[in-house]
C-alpha cells in the first residue's frame, strides 16, 4: 500500500532551503558546552574572559530563521566574582592560579571558535558538492538491479527546530490577475419547454476523472442536438472493474436541478421507448458542433440514440460561449459527489490539517498499469520490469510493446517515481515536516516509496487517514475512492501531479476555476536531466536547486490563455484549463472583458 502507518511518523521540521541548513542544528550536548562556556565567561577576569556574542538574546547558538551562527570571543569585567591582584611588596602581581583559569578560558573559547569555523566548512562541504541523498545500490533480492536505488539521506536526521515560522511563500495563492467565473446562462439560452428530438443514452468509458469529464461534454452535446438525456451509465469494465453506477457516485438529484434550465434529464426511457432498439454510435473525436447538429437530423428518425464513447467527443475550442460555459456548470457545479464521499473528503482535509495549516496533494502515477503502458522500470527490479512487460504483452488494445526504458524517461516520458518527486519538491523549498497526501492507486515496486517517506515521514493515503468504518462502505469501490481522493486534492494547498492524465486534467482545471489555487506541473525532461546530473556530481545541490526553481516559475497553475496546437488531438485540453470560456476579467461597469 501507499501508506501502510495509520498514524504519521514523528519528525521535525527541516530547512527550507537546502540540506545543508538541516544539518547545521547543534545537537543538545554542544548547545550545553555553548551555555557552560558563557557561565564560565561571567566568571573569567580581563584577559581571559569569554563571551559568545550572537543575535539571540540568551546567547544560545543556535541557527534561526536562516541566519549564520556568529560567535566573538573577547575580555571583559563582567561581576564582582573576578580574581582580584594581590599587593606584594608594593607591587601588583596577578594571582597564578587566577591566571591559570583565565588562560584556559581562553584556551577553551580559542577552540570553540575553531570548532564553529571547521564545522561551518563541512556544512559548506555538504550543501555543496553533496547537498543531496548519499545513494549507493543495492541488491534487489533477484540477484540483479535495474536503477534502483536506496537513498540514504545523512542530512535528514537533523531537521529545523519545531518553532521556526512557517515558510507562508510556498504556500501563497497565486495571482489571479483579475479573473473569475464567468459561467451564467445567457438569458436567451433558457430552456422554455420540453419538447426535444429525442433521447440520449450515454455510456461513459473509462475511470472515474474521463467518466465526468465525458459526461459533461455529452450535456453540451445533448443542447446542441436539443436531446433529452439518460442519466448516465458509468464504465464497468475498466482496469478497476467498478461496479459503481452514476448513483453510486454522484448526487442524482443535484445533477438534475443545477441542469434543468439547460436541457431535459430523466432517469430512464419512457416505457414505450424501453424496447425500441437504439441507434448504437462511438461519436467521432474531437467533433465540431456542426457535426452534432447534423447528427439531430438521425435522432429524429431513431428517436434514441446510445453513444458509446464518451472521452474526447467534442472539441476543446471553436464552440459557442453558452456551450463553453455549459460544459464548466456541468463538470464544476453539477457533477457534486453523493454525501458520504463528500464528508469523508471533508474529514481526511480536517485531519490533514490537524496542527498544520498546509498540505500537498501529491498524484502518483507510479500505478502498475501506467508503469506497464508507458514502459517505464527505472528504479524497479528486473523481476518487476518483467512483469510490466508481460502485462503489457497481454493488453492487446495497448499497440506499442517494445519499449526502451530509459529513452523514453530521458525524453520525458515516464511518470516521476517517487524519489524523484520527493528530489523535486526539496528543491521546490517544501520542508520535511510537509504532510503529503498521495492521490493515487496502489503504488507499484517493494521499495519504490523508500526515499519519499526517508525524506517526507509525514505521507498519508485515505487508507491511513480513514478508519476502518469509515471506509467500509468504499473500499471495494475504486471509483468511490477516486472521488475521496478528488475532493481531498481539490482543497490542498499544493498539488502536484507527476504525469500527464485524466486526474491531474481534471483536479488542475477545476483549482484554476475555483481561483488558481497552486498547482505544479513538472517539467519531467528538464527535471530528470538535473536529476542525473546531481547524482553524477557534475551539478551541486545549489546549483540544482536554483535550476529548479528557474525551470517552474511559471509552471504553478497561474492564469494563462488555453494552448491551441495545430489539430484538435493537439491543443490543450478544456477542461485543465478553462480559460477563455469559464474564467473572464470583469470591468468596472460590471461587463465581461
């Protein structure tokens, strides 16, 4: 499982910076030496008195807020409990055995200096030609290792004290740059009675994030065609073979009332279209509204129609205003879950939240059956590379099967593993104490998640957050489970997606639509490149670090006009952002600019 602990492992916070501020932390036995240093100090007579001098009142040494430790040594009468000189024969001479405690004073502050500078050097040694996860291989249990590696971070075990402020900049919302919803009907785009060509039958295919999108492009298309629509039937035959229904998972009656001014939805055919045989069609990809209009004149005739296809039905742009905006009412306001997916949602953000303001919603692709389909083993065993290749041997409507692993990582193509998300969102500034919620399936590898929970301890999944009743309902239903994760990724403060698909689609439009609540998108070819170029040693983690963060300025979910390509297949999907269509700048007389 992802997450195997129910409760979360206990840990500090860590810098944010780099490792090597995390591993500055004077341990309790040096900050003792420190305190009985300066007591001494306050005892010591002019020429051997010590004092650290630093920026914390208590003198203490310890590094805060990203500052450097600072000590100075030097002479001072600090009390009446310094050695006074003895008069001999007219003369003052200096108390030896005073003088002897003054000179080991000095001895002693000498070599404290000495210890901060050399122990400063190796911190500079570390953030640097280190600054990252120690690595070294090991055997994988089959005799043979295909990329995999431990990763054994020696700057994790000293983190941040606990009572650093919060690093509120990782965190911050993005500027919305004056967009907001803009999806109202026009008012001449009511629906004002019931009278429709015919019924639609719709079965929408795959899982759960393609299903809702599918089904709100089969709105659209049902008001251009003037249709009434079936409640949808949901995919059963899936790689999760759910058998969940559109009742199971979404509030039918919700659905209904938020649709009712838009087109007609009934919960079934009227009995005496029950037994006409329907018009069976997989509608064409990436259709124009010219198409569906033209398709009307079939409805008619067969008066029921059944698409079989629901993914991709229509295009992304070139549509009607009233249609765009239909589509986002549908999938942002309409698609609502059923109550008890909606509160247990709640519940786990309540209990993510619990001490912490913050949390990321991490989405990994690491799944067997993407791991399988795109052909990716980097950091698996050749065990369980070979088992990816069986599998996808086996699926026959997957058409490529020879695939060079490591090319296609290289070229950006495989889904991030874990450890290197858990490299990325280091170098994003995320400290160790971040609690990491994993939006996904069933991770794949025995020790694929080794290096995420080495340098994050604080990983959940719905499985360690929910309890065993609250789940019971859900846990044979991976769809239902989808939707907890859903509601759980919409509300983070930070979430990352790690390969392209129908959840990070889905979740990252719909973060755009409710304000541009932060999300990242990494850049895999750029990334895997530094990557490897850290572990080689050929970059520092400075270097790396500061790379990454140039590489994703602009890639955190801010507000940007949707991407056209030169073919429909091509250009950026609708529903991963919905502007223009759903997002507009409203002037000050109230219009839409």
């Amino acid at each position: 499982m992802v997450a195997s602990s129910s409760s979360p492992a206990s840990s500090s916070p860590s810098s944010t910076s780099s490792s090597s501020s995390a591993s500055s932390v004077p341990s309790i036995a040096h900050r003792r030496r420190l305190a009985d240093v300066e007591r001494d100090a306050a005892a010591a007579d002019s020429c051997g008195g010590v004092m650290i001098d630093d920026d914390d009142s208590d003198g203490g040494t310890t590094e805060r807020r990203g500052g450097h430790n600072k000590a100075f040594f030097f002479a001072n009468r600090r009390n009446n409990h310094t050695c006074k000189p003895r008069v001999v024969s007219s003369s003052a001479v200096v108390d030896r055995a005073c003088w002897v405690r003054n000179a080991v004073a000095c001895l002693l502050g000498a070599a404290m200096l000495l210890g901060l500078v050399v122990t400063s050097s190796r911190r500079g040694a570390v953030g640097g030609a280190a600054g990252r996860p120690l690595v070294r291989r090991v055997d994988a249990g089959d005799g043979g290792v295909l990329g995999w590696r431990e990763e054994i971070n020696l700057t994790a075990v000293a983190r941040r004290p606990p009572d650093d402020p919060p690093m509120t900049q990782i965190w911050m919302k993005l500027d919305s740059e004056g967009y907001t919803k803009c999806i109202e009907r026009p008012k001449n785009r009511y629906r004002i009675n019931s009278a429709t060509a015919g019924y639609i039958i719709v079965n929408a295919n795959g899982g759960l994030n393609q299903m809702r999108m599918g089904i709100s492009d089969m709105v659209a298309i049902a008001k251009l065609m003037n249709a009434t629509l079936v409640i949808p039937t949901l995919d059963h035959k899936s790689f999760w073979t759910d058998p969940s229904d559109f009742k199971d998972i979404f509030d039918v009656e919700h659905f209904k009332e938020t649709l009712e001014d838009d087109i007609m939805i009934v919960d079934s055919l009227p009995p005496k279209y029950k037994r006409m045989k329907p018009y069976i069609r997989a509608p064409k990809s990436w259709a124009k509204a010219s198409y569906y209009r033209a398709f009307t004149r079939t409805l008619k005739k067969a008066k029921v129609v059944k698409f079989t296809h629901t993914d991709s039905r229509i295009v992304n742009n070139g549509l009607p205003p009233s249609i765009q905006r239909l589509r986002c009412r549908v999938n942002y306001e309409a698609l609502r879950y059923k109550q008890e997916i909606e509160e247990l949602g709640n519940t786990l953000v309540d209990r993510l939240r619990n001490g912490s303001n913050h949390y990321i919603a991490l989405h990994l692709r690491y799944e067997k059956d993407m791991l399988s389909f795109t052909g990716c083993s980097h950091n698996l065993t050749h065990q369980e590379a070979e088992e990816l290749r069986e599998m996808r041997l086996n699926v026959q409507h997957w058409k490529e099967k020879e695939i060079n692993s490591e090319e296609r990582r290289l070229q950006g193509g495989c889904p991030m593993t874990p450890r290197e998300a858990a490299v990325f969102l280091k170098a994003m500034g995320y400290p160790s104490s971040t609690k990491i919620y994993i939006v996904a399936g069933e991770l794949y590898g025995v020790h694929s998640m080794d290096a995420l929970k080495v340098e994050y301890p604080n990983v959940y999944t719905h499985y360690s957050l929910a309890t065993v009743n609250e789940l019971e309902s859900l846990k044979l239903y991976q769809n239902r489970l989808a939707a907890v994760d859903y509601n759980v990724a919409l509300q983070s403060d930070v979430f990352v997606y790690t390969y392209d698909g129908n959840m990070a689609k889905a979740v990252q439009g719909h973060r755009r639509y409710e304000g541009f609540r932060k999300t990242i998108n990494p850049d895999r070819q750029k990334l895997v490149e530094l990557i490897d170029k850290l572990d080689k040693g050929t970059i520092n983690w400075n270097e790396f670090e500061n790379e990454v963060k140039m590489h994703h300025e602009s890639r955190l979910g801010g507000p940007y006009q949707r991407l056209s390509g030169r073919s429909p297949r091509q250009e950026e999907y609708f529903y991963a952002n919905p502007l223009p269509g759903c997002l507009c700048k409203i002037n000050t007389q109230g219009q839409v600019a």
